[in-house]
C-alpha cells in the first residue's frame, strides 16, 4: 500500500465528465489499496472568469479581495470531487486550504507556504477517506485567505507530499509527460521517460507550461517522486522527475527547450556609473513586488551606463511608472523605455556541464537563420537568450532540430 498525492489541473476538471473519469481513477487506485489525497484546480477557464470579473468592478483590484475572490474557484471544484466519489460509493471529504490550514506568508496573489498542519488529513486517511484539497491557496498567520500564483494547484500537491510523505506525487495534466519543447510548435518533439529536477526546476523557469516551478523547488528539496501524466490516457508511465544519476554516460547535452512569451525588456539609459546604481534602480522593483529575470548593464566611455532587465509583460507598465516617477530624477537617467515585444527561448541539460561549444552552437544557429539576440543569461546547465518575438517560433524549430532533439 501506497500513500499517493494526484493533483489535476483546470482542463482534467472541466466539466462534470471529467471529475467524474477522474473519480473513477482515484477508484481504481483506492482498490489497489493505496491511501489517495486529491488536489485540484478551479475548473478551466474559472480564475479568468472571475479576474475578470474583479476587474469590471476595480480595474487593479485590490490584492487581498481578490485572493478572497479567486480562492472560490477551487472551492467548487473539490466539492464537485467529493461528490463524484462518493457517488462510486467511496467515503470521500474535501478541504479548502484554510479547513486544512496551508499556512502562508502574505503577500497576496503569489505567497509562499510556510507550513503544512496535516493531522486532519492523516486521520481521515486512515479512517478510509479520500481526502480532496483545493490547490493554489491557503492562509497567512491572520486568517486572511491567500492563493499562490498561477499554476499555485502544483505547488499545493507537491507541498502535501512533502508534508505527508507520500510515495509518490502524481501530477496529471492535458499531456503525458514532459517534452523536449511545445509540440504544437514543434511535431517532432519527443516525451522524455526522466529528467533531472535540475533540468525540469530550468525549463519551468524558463516558460514550460508543463509544471509551475515552486512546486518543482518543493519535489527537489524534499525529495519527492514526481511524475507527470495525462488524465486523458488510461495508461502511460509519463515522465519521472529525479536525481541527477551518477556517469549516466547516455546523458543527452541537451534536453529541452523552452520559451516564454510573457516577459517585457525595460532598459535605463545614460545612469552614471558608480557602486550602487544597480540598487538604486532595482530596490523600488523589488519593493513593489515585481520580479526581476534577466539583466545586464552595460559600461560606456563617458562614464556613464545603461542598465536593462525584463519583467513579466503584466508588469511592464507599474516597474515603468516606478522609475520614472521615484528612479530617474534621483539617479539622472536620461531616458526610461519598455519593450513589451520580446520573447525569451531558453535550451537546457545537465550535458552542459562535460560539453564545450553549446553556447557557440546556439548562437550560429539563430545567426543564421537572421535572428538577433538582445540579451543573454546562463548558468550551469542553461542558455536563455531574448528575441524579437516574431522570430519565437522560428528559434525554437531551428534549435531543436540543430541539438537533434527529434524523434529518432
């Protein structure tokens, strides 16, 4: 017998047959005699539903009220399970994340779990319940509900697997396991059987949809069995996420790519250079909240620089009106622009590391291919570089095929 967490996401439940397929699973698994713990989404499409709707009424709305308000999606969602299991004649109990006190920091819209209280749940696991969590929320330290960012429903099953210890953390979404890059982009994209949490912690990073990177952090940290499925297909292994094997000598330089769309460039020209600009620059930033990705600063000969990062395309304008309204005077930039039309494509391998020449490689190929790089980050085991997004697709093709990412 197996302690097993199965988190669905928005497109496994979104209608009352896909609750229903999904309870049906969880049947199965229960027979087998495993303890499950379901964490679910809102439906598809729900959060943008009620955005939206917060929106019509506040045009920013505000960020506490809007927790409160998104949190609900999730809420219909596990009582819709519950009952879809109970209608199977299994004994079943849903749990907001305040019922099962996910406690969190509080900073609205994206907070971050700081503890797990999972006596309740144990207890009804042994009683013979299939315990049903809304994912992507919790609560802070004075009962204020909180959600966790986008994609929050992963971070939610991985942190209760962590927490409750559970054999194995089952992510099920609308594909069957992780991929060398989008294969709506790219046909001859293969499902990859593994991939390192280094790998996997890059590419979710970097704009792979398949996985929201907290909940990769998580599984790495606390060393979960993580593995991706598809709730549409009966059988399938997916993909498993794990450790970094030792002289796997089979090791592909290159195991992914991946892109991102959601990111705007914004660069401070003409700023003097001398020690503390950067802070000056980036401090109000990351008071506001706003998280910074990419960044380079850039020294000319009259002494002065030019300082450019990206942000995520939602954020553009405030990191904007920050620094033109609370930066630029005190600093003396001569001018503050944004870009909101870049897209940034990322490769990524733990290969990397015994290999020479990949960084030469990548910029050949868009070279060729007449595509010029505006900015370049690395680390270790990635490469990201920003574009003109009219050429995403076209880099994304010509690099997965260059790395002989295809099927074989």
């Amino acid at each position: 017998m197996a302690l097993i967490v199965q988190k669905y996401g928005g497109t496994s439940v979104a209608n009352p047959e896909r609750i229903r397929n999904l309870a049906r699973r969880v049947a199965r698994y229960k027979a087998m005699g495993h303890q499950i713990v379901v964490v679910v989404s809102a439906m598809s499409g729900e959060t943008n539903r009620l955005l939206s709707l917060a929106k019509e009424i506040m045009p920013e709305p505000d960020p506490r009220e809007l927790d409160v308000m998104l949190s609900t999606g999730e809420q219909v969602t596990i009582s819709m399970t519950a009952l879809a299991l109970m209608e199977l004649g299994l004994k079943a109990k849903s749990y907001t994340g305040a019922q099962v006190k996910i406690l969190t920091d509080d900073a609205f819209t994206k907070a971050r779990i700081l503890s797990i209280d999972d006596t309740n749940i144990r207890q009804d696991l042994d009683d013979g319940y299939v315990v049903v969590v809304a994912g992507f929320q919790g609560v802070d330290a004075n009962g204020n509900i909180t959600t966790l960012g986008r994609g929050g429903s992963d971070t939610t099953g991985v942190a209760l697997a962590a927490a409750l210890k559970a054999d194995e953390c089952q992510i099920y979404t609308d594909v069957d396991g992780v991929y060398t890059t989008d294969p709506r982009l790219v046909p001859e994209a293969r499902r990859l059987s593994k991939i390192t949490f280094e790998e996997m912690l890059e590419l979710a990073s970097q704009g792979s949809k398949v996985l929201q990177i907290r909940s990769v952090e998580f599984a790495g940290k606390y060393k979960v069995k993580l593995r991706v499925l598809s709730s549409f297909e009966e059988e399938g292994d997916g993909t498993l996420i794990t450790f970094e094997e030792e002289n796997n000598m089979e090791q592909p330089v290159i195991s992914g790519i991946a892109f991102n769309r959601d990111e705007a460039k914004i660069t401070v020209l003409g700023v003097p250079d001398k020690p503390g600009i950067a802070y000056q620059i980036l401090g109000p930033i990351a008071e506001a909240n706003v998280d910074v990705d990419m960044i380079i600063q850039n020294t000319g000969a009259d002494g002065t620089t030019d300082f450019t990062f990206t942000v995520h395309k939602n954020e553009m304008n405030k990191a904007l009106s920050i620094l033109r309204d609370k930066v630029q005077s005190h600093i003396g930039a001569r001018e503050i622009s944004g870009d909101d039309k870049i897209a940034k494509v990322s490769i990524v391998g733990v290969g990397m590391r015994s290999h020479v020449g990949i960084a030469s490689q990548m910029f050949r190929t868009l070279a060729e291919e007449g595509i010029n790089i505006q900015m370049i980050s690395t680390s270790e085991i990635k490469i990201a570089v920003v574009i003109d997004e009219k050429y995403l697709e076209l880099a994304v093709r010509v690099l997965h095929k260059a790395f002989e990412l295809e099927e074989a």
